[in-house]
C-alpha cells in the first residue's frame, strides 16, 4: 500500500527557499529543482523508514541537489519536516528541530 505524503509549511519554505536561491543563479533551475525535489519525496513512498535517525527524525540524501529532507512516518502516512541544505552547518538543523 502507497503511504500518503503530507508536508509542513515549515518544509513548504524550505523548498521555496532553494528554489529561489536556483532561480536567481541560472533562469529555470529553480524548477528544475522542484521537479526534481518533488521526485526524491515521492520516492520515499518505496523505501521510508530505512534512512538514518538524525534528531529524532529520518534523513533521506538527495541524490541531485545538495539537501537532506527530514521525515516521519506511521503505516498509513509520511510527513516531510524539513528539506534543508547539507552545506549548511548540521548544528543549525538540529536548532531547528530543538525548536519546533
């Protein structure tokens, strides 16, 4: 059974956010950025629950773009916190999650 994908308006900024940080360095990559994005979170729906726990949530590597997205799941749905730059300080992901 295909599990439902819900995901946080936290995330939802995320994903906004690298999009346009894309769009302004090359015209249309930040779309292909959310095509791409969208694709890795749908291929979660086949291999959730098999990444690392880092900060009491899943952390899938997207295999394109330079990001990790943070999850949750129970039988019937996966829930994306947070889809956040690897370049990124780790230390500022986890006050991210300390703070939710």
């Amino acid at each position: 059974m295909k599990k439902n994908i819900e995901i946080t308006s936290e995330a939802y900024s995320d994903i906004n956010d690298a999009i346009s940080f894309y769009e302004k360095a090359e015209k249309g990559a930040g779309k292909y950025f959310f095509d791409h994005i969208f694709n890795e979170i749908d291929e979660l729906t086949l291999s959730c629950g098999f990444h690392p726990i880092i900060f009491d949530y899943f952390r899938y590597t997207c295999k394109k773009f330079p990001f990790f997205i943070y999850y949750t799941t129970d039988e019937k749905t996966i829930i994306i916190h947070a889809v956040l730059s690897w370049k990124k300080n780790p230390m500022s992901h986890k006050k991210r999650f300390l703070t939710e």
